[in-house]
C-alpha cells in the first residue's frame, strides 16, 4: 500500500507540474488557460510537491498568495507523508 500511495504522489505531482507549465505557456501565449480549480484539485489529490515546483520553476502563479501559500503548505505535507511512508522520523518530532 505505501509503495501505491507513494507512486501516487509522485505521478500527480508530475502531472501538476506540467499542467503548471503548461498554463504557464498559455498565459504568455494567451491561449486557453488551465482554470484554477483544475490546478487546486491536481495539488489536492497528491500533486502539491509537483504543483509548488511548477510554480517556482515557471514563476507562475506566484502573485497569488492563496497558491503561494496553499501550494507550499501541500507540498510540505505531502512531503512528511512521504517521509512517514518510508519510515524516516523528522528530528525533534515525538515517535507514534
């Protein structure tokens, strides 16, 4: 089951990250852009690592304090998800 969660993870936040780039291509093109809600659901259901890089990487969405914030507040909680599946123990924290 950890081995599923964690490709989860890891293709969501693959998907979140292009789909970021993606939108990020559109804008300068004006084109048809990746609606938000899109782009919050990818980070939500496993994508918050993907979709917190894609913002940094393609400086887009970074004005927006709910996905600076947000975005990073998912990338950090999947990431001690993450950390919590492979059996690595953040220092300072009390053992469950």
């Amino acid at each position: 089951m950890q081995t599923v969660v964690l490709i989860w993870i890891g293709l969501m936040s693959l998907w979140s990250f292009a789909t970021m780039g993606y939108d990020k291509q559109q804008a300068k093109k004006k084109g048809r852009r990746v609606p938000e809600k899109k782009l919050w659901t990818l980070a939500l259901l496993g994508g918050g690592i993907g979709s917190y890089l894609g913002m940094q990487t393609f400086r887009h969405k970074t004005r927006h304090t709910s996905f600076r914030i947000g975005f990073l507040l998912l990338a950090l909680a999947y990431g001690v998800l993450i950390l919590y599946l492979l059996g690595l123990r953040i220092p300072g924290t009390p053992i469950i």
